[in-house]
C-alpha cells in the first residue's frame, strides 16, 4: 500500500476516534447537567417545602392564640394577644411566600414582599377599609433578609394600622423599597390616618417600637419617624446592610 494512503486511512480512524470521543464526552457532560439540574430542583423543593411547613406551624400557634383571643374577657388581655397573633402571623406570612431564585440564596424583593402585602391585608381585619399599597424595587436580597425584613414591614404595617385607623377609619397604607444613587436600600411606610405624635411613636415604651428598631440595627438602619403635615405618619427605615450582603452584578 502506497504511503498517502495508509496516511489517508490512519487519519480516517483518528477522525472516526475523536468523534467517538467527543460524542461519549458530550454525553457525560448532559447526564451531569441533568444530574445537577436533577439535585437543584430536589433542593429547591426541600427549601420550599421546609419554608412552607414552618409557615404553616406559625400559622397554627397564630390560631391558637385567636381562639384564646375569644375566651378571653380583660381588654388588656385581648389587646396583647391580638398582638402576639398579628406578629406570629407576619412572621408565618414571611416563611410561605419566601420563593429562592436559581441560586437557591436569593430572592426578589417585589416578588416576594407584593404577595406578603396582600396576605396581610387579606387576614387583618383592619386591612378590609385600608388599601395597602406597595411600591417595590427588583431588589437581590438573601433568604434570611426576606425573612427579617418581612417581619420588619409586618410590624410597621401592624403599627401604622392599630393607631392610624381607629374606628373604620378608610384610610391608604403606601410600602416602598428603593436603592438611592450609591445603592443604599430604605423602607418607607407612610399613612394617611389619624396620626400620632413621631416622638411618641419612637419611644422606646411601646412593644412595637422596640421590636423595629431591633429589626432595623439588624441592617445597620435606624427608623426615622416623621408626622405628616397632611395627617398620617411616615416611618423611613436605611437598610445599609441588604446593600452590602448583595451579590456582585
């Protein structure tokens, strides 16, 4: 056989040999993709599920304390466990509509806290003559921050309806989240109700307002709390931590 063409079959079978190569090598990296999108889900179902049981337990001590709520007879007594449920609610509220982006370490602060507002609104018996309204950016937070600010607007928005709104009053409750020109996050609610004095809804003598600032140092922030001219309060909340815990874009 002439030279050029047993150098013409080897290069053949070389040929017809990395293309076995290639499409066993490409077959392996699908099955571990599949394998790896297999655990991602699996994962995210054991997150999702996990944050959905705990909700729904809270949930069940947030029942609770309503039944014991209508036993009781003393005005005080009812008024702190009607406390204590609206918070171990909010806190219930937070875990189920807690939904982690792909990394499976985020979430979305507009998809996540939007649905938060409405639950809210739907399960507190104030919220039926109040609007809540939210104006939320597309913000990157991590689980445990959802979760904590959660908490923190379900208390401000607790706050802002047990003074603000005596009586029925009809009112409007406004929730915005925005990053400022060096991507620091604040929480603002502001209301239109009855208003009370800013002072006074600072002191440290109420639950509430304990339980707000303790929430708020959690992100480096301090609540600013300013009597509206028009009627209502505004409370302003920096969150320079959320800032600094966000990934790099």
């Amino acid at each position: 056989m002439r030279a050029p063409v047993r150098n013409s079959l080897a290069l053949r079978q070389e040929n017809a040999a990395l293309k076995g190569k290639v499409r066993a090598l490409s077959a392996a990296l699908e099955q571990a993709r599949a394998q790896a999108e297999a655990e991602r889900e699996r994962v995210e179902a054991l997150l999702h599920d996990t944050s959905h049981r705990i909700g729904n337990s809270l949930s069940t001590v947030s029942s609770l304390l309503g039944l014991q709520l209508l036993r009781s007879k003393s005005d005080e007594v009812k008024q702190a466990l009607e406390a204590a449920r609206s918070r171990v609610h909010a806190v219930a509220a937070a875990h189920r509509r807690l939904h982690l982006g792909d990394d499976l370490e985020t979430a979305s602060a507009d998809e996540f806290l939007q649905p938060l507002l409405q639950e809210l609104a739907r399960t507190t018996s104030s919220g039926q003559h109040v609007a809540l309204v939210s104006e939320v950016d597309a913000i990157a937070i991590t689980a445990r921050d959802a979760t904590t600010l959660g908490i923190l607007i379900g208390e401000l928005v607790g706050n802002a309806l047990r003074h603000g709104f005596p009586d029925g009053r009809v009112g409007r409750i406004l929730v915005s989240l925005h990053r400022d020109g060096v991507g620091i996050a604040t929480l603002s609610v502001i209301d239109d109700g009855v208003g009370i004095d800013s002072q006074t809804a600072a002191g440290e003598g109420g639950l509430g307002s304990v339980i707000v600032k303790q929430l708020a140092q959690q992100f480096g922030g301090v609540p600013e709390y300013e009597r509206r001219g028009e009627g209502g309060l505004a409370v302003r909340v920096p969150l320079p931590g959320i800032a600094g815990r966000l990934p790099a874009a």
